[in-house]
C-alpha cells in the first residue's frame, strides 16, 4: 500500500513536470528537481501578480504610486543608493559608521516627502551636502534631489514651483563648485537641467491631474444636470396630463352647472340656481387652482425643460415674479451671495423654495408669503411662511412635496422641516451645507 501511494505521487508529479512517467522514462524526485520545481512556481506567481497588475491598467499603477508604502521603499532604496555609489565610483573602498549614519539620516524624511515636500527639501539639501563631502555620493545625490523637487512640482502650486526652481538653480551650483573636483560648464548645465527638467516634469502632472479632476468635475455636473433635466421633464409632463385631465373635468362641470342655472332662471325658479351656482363656483375656483399651480411648476412657459444652466438661487427673482402674476404676494429677503454657493446647493435651495411656495398656491388660502434666504460661508437657510389659515383640505406634513423637499437637503447632507405656525399658516425651514456635512 506504501509503494501504491509513493506511486501516485510520483505520476501526479511526473504530469506536473511534463515527465511522461507511465511510458517507462524514469521520474526524477531527488531534492535538486523539488528545489527547482518549487522556484519555477514562485517565480509563476510573481510573474502571474505583474501580469495582473500591467492588465489592470493606468489606475492600478496611479494607485500604487501613490501608496504611502512607496515612500518607505523609497527611503530605503535611497539609503542603499547613497552607500553603494560612492563605491561604484571608486570614491571610496569601504564605509565607516559615520556614512551610514548620514545616509539613514538623509534617507529617513524621504518617508514623508509628500506630506512635506517643502520641508523635507529644506531638511534634505544640507544633508545631501553633508553626504557629498564625506563620501561622495553624486548620482544618488542628483537622484534624491530630483525626487523631491518632482514631489514638490506635483504636489504645490505654479507659484511654488517657480521660487523653488530659482532657488534650486544656485544651490545646484553651489553644490557643483563643492563638491567636484574638475567643474565646468557643460557639468553646471547637465546638473541644472535635471533638477529644473524634474520640477516640471512634477508642475507639469500636476497641472495634467488638475485638468483631469476639472473634466471630471464638469462630466459630474453634466450627469446631475441631465438627472435633473429627466426628473424636471417627467414632472412637468406629469402635472400637464392632470391639467389636461382633471382641468378638462372642471370646465365641463363649470359650464354646464352655468347653464342649467341659467335656464332655471329662465323658467322662474329660483330657489334651485343657488346649488348650481355654487357647483359653478367651486369648480371655477379648483380650476383657477390647478392652472395655478402647474404654472408654478412649469420650468419654462413654453419648451421643454432646460438642460443648462441649473437653476439656482440668482433666478429666485424670476421665480418670485411668475409667483406673484398667479396672485400671490412674496415678500423676497435674500442676505448674502447666493452665487457663490455650489451649483448642487443653490439648485436644492431653488427648488426648496419653489415647492414651497407651490404648495402655498394649491393648499392655503395666504394672499401673501414671506421667503428668507440666508447665504454665508457654511452653508444656506431657508425660511418660506405664509399667512394663510386652515383649510378643510389642508395637506399632510407626508405629502409628496414636503418629502421631496426633505430628499433634496438630505442628500446635500441638510434637513428641512414643515408645519404649522401657530395653529394657522405653514412654515418651510431648510439648511443645507455648503460641504454636503450636516451641523
């Protein structure tokens, strides 16, 4: 039974080879084959994981580099960097305790190079020094300081990076006069032009990544527009197939109560008018408030619903006005910059406001609204209140429109309130902030 296991083993190891163990061949199992078939599967896997990670693409790349253990490796490669170069030159034939010392103390803030690039390259440059007048370490040295100047290109500003390139000009100069022992012109150029060429090499990704984050900014804003634009279309149509509707209803019932009233009074009887009147009045009255209110809801008073620009807060006015013509007065306070807010804010504030001016129009009997808009820094407040009183159809704090308004300032991290001012009225209270936070 030992011998049949061995056996097995052997084949399943022979297929794995490539060894054709059942033809007769003999199958190799001494310890120098285990060692070589162990390292050409380490090899396969590390081999499997570079494959994997060159398939993944531009972002798995961007995405380790920019990985805080980057810097670690970094600053170890520079430690090892700034011993072995001097000895590949033949500066030096063997290191001292000092040496070592300088370059774990040079390699050490390479760890935290792009959290403080400017510090890190005022702490490095007299380092550098030091380690090129001992021991002499010049490509390492232009290496470090080609790194770090790249980091501080990358991870600054414009302005930035010009002081430090007419900064870095003469130290590299200066360091050339020390440091060498034949210098001439074309070693001052070739120096100069690495360290200034790494620097704009780093402005110039930065200013590419600034351009990236900028379309990016933009696509996200053209989605939240097109988003928006949908929603807007869909309840505009909405509110003109109910207008179509319910108004075609209220104008049929209008006009026929009319005329059999009419007729009634003809034929001398005027006791029965009085019930058809009122029929007459009451759906005049529901169809001025359905009209009224799909003209508050109307994005436009002809065409589609805009794509651009969102609506935001500089377009209360406009608001206001088409308010006011449907018979309802607005007393208009805004106080500060609404167009300094974000687009996404300014637009749930638009909107905010304008539901909650609808909703006086169709469910309050207010001939006049109060709507103050606070705009600061942190974020906006909202304040919409009429004077209107109770009516027997009064809407629900768990109406639609109310919920769409606690929607709109919950996803900007915000929150809004409605309800009651004293038994009479209704009040829309809103915040939302400006960094999508709640307070």
């Amino acid at each position: 039974m030992c011998f049949g296991r061995r056996s097995a083993e052997s084949a399943r190891e022979a297929e794995l080879d490539g060894d054709p163990g059942r033809s007769g061949h003999p199958v190799r199992s001494d310890l120098g084959e285990v060692r070589s078939r162990r390292d050409t599967n380490v090899f396969s896997a590390a081999r499997r994981v570079i494959v994997r990670l060159i398939a993944g693409g531009r972002l798995q790349w961007r995405a380790l580099l920019r990985a805080p253990d980057i810097d670690l490796v970094l600053a170890l490669a520079a430690f090892v960097a700034l011993l072995v170069d001097p000895l590949l030159l033949h500066k030096i034939t063997a290191l001292t305790p000092v040496m070592g010392v300088l370059a774990f103390l040079t390699a050490v803030p390479l760890a935290a190079r792009r959290r403080f690039p400017l510090g890190v390259l005022a702490i490095e440059l007299p380092l550098l020094m030091a380690c090129l007048v001992v021991f002499h370490p010049n490509r390492a040295a232009v290496g470090i300081t080609m790194l770090l100047v790249f980091t501080v290109g990358l991870e600054g500003g414009r302005s930035r990076s010009l002081v430090v390139g007419a900064l870095m000009a003469p130290v590299v100069i200066a360091t050339v006069f020390i440091t060498g022992t034949r210098v001439g012109p074309v070693d001052i150029i070739a120096y100069s032009s690495l360290v200034l060429g790494a620097l704009l090499a780093g402005e110039t990704l930065r200013a590419r990544q600034a351009l990236g984050r900028a379309l990016a900014e933009e696509a996200a804003r053209e989605r939240e527009a097109a988003a928006q634009h949908r929603f807007d279309s869909e309840r505009l149509a909405l509110a003109h197939e109910l207008h179509d509707i319910i108004g075609h209803a209220l104008v049929a019932i209008n006009v026929r109560a009319a005329a059999a009233a009419r007729r009634e009074r003809k034929a001398g009887r005027d006791e029965a008018p009085t019930a058809l009147d009122e029929i007459a009045s009451a759906s005049a009255g529901a169809l001025s408030e359905l009209r009224t209110a799909v003209k508050a809801l109307r994005a436009a008073q002809d065409g589609p619903a805009p794509l651009h620009p969102i609506q935001g807060m500089a377009g209360l006015a406009d608001l206001v006005a088409g308010v006011e013509a449907a018979g309802l007065a607005v007393d208009l306070k805004v106080i500060g910059v609404p167009a300094s807010l974000p687009a996404s804010v300014g637009h749930a504030g638009y909107r905010i406001v304008q539901e909650g001016l609808t909703n006086v129009l169709r469910h309050s009997t207010a001939r006049q609204a109060r709507v103050r808009v606070e705009v600061d820094d942190r974020g906006v407040v909202i304040d919409v209140v009429d004077d209107g009183r109770k009516r027997a159809t009064t809407f629900l704090t768990g109406g639609h429109g109310v919920r769409g308004m606690q929607e709109r300032a919950a996803a900007l991290g915000g929150t809004c309130e409605a309800g009651t001012v004293n038994g009479a009225g209704w009040r829309v209270q809103a915040r939302i902030p400006v960094d999508g936070k709640g307070s």
